[in-house]
C-alpha cells in the first residue's frame, strides 16, 4: 500500500499533489469535500455573507438617499466619469504608457487592467510603479484584495461553469453577477495556484493595508477633490464616492464575469 501508484490522481481533495492538477480532482473533489446546504426561500437569511452585503447595499442606499437633495455640480460629473473610470477601468491612460496592449485588449479589459489582466492573467509586465498605482486605484472598486480576488478569478477560469468555479454561470445570472457574494460560498472555489502572487511585494503590501487603501480611495479622495476642487463636499460624497462606488462594482467587476464567461479571456 501507500501512495496512489499513479500521481495524476488524488484520493483527499483536501490534500493536492504538488505539480499539475489530478485528472479526477473536479468529480473527486465534488464528490468527497463536504458542500454547504443549498439556499433556499427557509434558509436564506441564515447564510448572508454581512460583510459583502454591506459593501453590496450601503453605498447605493446612501447614494439615492443623498443625491434627493444633492444637486449634481457639472464638476462633480465629470469627477464621477474621471474617478469611476480609474478605479473602476484602471486607467487606460495608465495602460497606453504601459504600451503592451491592443485596443481590442483594452475593449475587453476594464476595471481589470490590473486585478484581471495584469494579475490574475499575467497579460502584460508593469513596471513596480505602474503596480502601485493599479493596486491603490483598484482598491477604490472595494471587491476586495488582489490576492482574494485573484485567487477567486483563477479558480474561475480554471474551473468554470462547475460548483468549483466561485460564480459558476450554470447557477443563473443574479448568483453569478451577485449571488455568489450575498449568500456564503457552498463549497470553497476549486485549487488554484497563487505562488507567484504570495511572492509579489505590491500584491502583498495591497493586502496587508487593503482597509485603509479602500476607505482612502472609495470615500476621502473622491470626497476632498470635489470639496477642495470646488467646494462640492457632498457632491464628492454622494455621486463621486457612494453611486460611483455602485456603477463600478456593477459595471465592471461584473460585466468582465460575464464576459469571461462568454469569451472565457
Ligand atoms: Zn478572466
């Protein structure tokens, strides 16, 4: 007896070889890891993720319930156009001084020139000035870490359309654009090799300062440039932070989901 004679297989889902992933590690993994109960209309309430909820729903709470009585400043629209597409898009500006992609790259790209091009896929190289400045604008969007995010979105691709995959599509639109944020994962997104994120010193550091970087980035810059630029405090608040906040994590963070899914890039 001892180990399995054939290395490509597993017997512990728990436990991966080191090396390439087992050919029986979806229908293994599936079949032997314990899963959460499935959400249903009695359960429901018992297995919302708060944390997400809150990023989810505070923000356009707070930005319809402000914008009532907050005139919008001419200014301050266009902040809300500039700011939703740095933090949401990553910049394409940002991306032409890096030279390395094509404007059909670039049409596919969005908020993910750097969570999703840069790290997650490896697309192109940045210079580590470039990273610091993708990681800090990217926590603007507050979807999270690169490393969480990353790591999620490889589990994705790699896995995709099976319980493995974090937003598996199979499972309909609302939990693939949402669901899989508001409710508790079911089962953890399947084994993803994240050793070269672990290493890098940007992706770290993002994630080490992640709470203070997205509280500077989604409310006090978009907050003190319309209030020191203009004097539109809460113009910066209610449209350039909280409703921005709103059209980016829908607009982006979602619509590159579904474009990967589509196009799987
Ligand atoms: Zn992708």
């Amino acid at each position: 007896m001892g180990l399995s004679p054939n290395p490509t297989y597993i017997q512990d889902p728990e436990h991966m070889p080191t090396g390439s992933i087992p050919d029986n590690y979806v229908s293994h993994t599936l079949k032997h890891q314990e899963a959460l109960p499935p959400i249903t209309w009695s359960n429901w309430y018992k297995e919302l993720n708060w944390l997400h909820v809150f990023i989810l729903f505070v923000p356009p709470t707070l930005g319809i319930i402000g914008a009532v009585d907050t005139p919008l400043q001419r200014k301050t629209a266009i902040w809300f156009v500039v700011y939703s597409h740095l933090t949401g898009f990553g910049g394409f500006a940002l991306i032409f001084l890096a030279r390395l992609l094509t404007l059909l790259e670039l049409y596919y790209s969005g908020l993910t020139a750097g969570y999703h091009r840069l790290w997650t896929h490896r697309t192109y190289k940045a210079s580590k000035t470039l990273e610091y400045i993708l990681a800090i604008l990217g926590a603007g969007v507050v979807e999270g870490s690169i490393a969480w995010w990353a790591r999620g979105h490889r589990a994705h691709h790699r896995y995709t359309d099976t319980d493995l995959d974090p937003y598996n599509a199979h499972r309909g639109l609302f939990y693939s654009h949402m669901g899989w944020m508001i409710f508790k994962p079911r089962r953890k997104p399947g084994h993803a090799d994240v050793s070269d994120l672990r290493q890098n010193p940007v992706v770290k550091w993002q994630h080490r300062y992640y709470l203070l970087l997205a509280f500077i980035m989604a409310v006090v810059i978009p907050m003190t440039v319309a209030g020191y630029g203009w004097g539109d405090w809460k113009g910066g608040y209610v449209y350039a932070s909280m409703l921005r906040l709103v059209f980016v994590q829908h607009v982006s963070g979602n619509s590159f989901r579904i474009q990967s899914n589509l196009l799987t890039v």
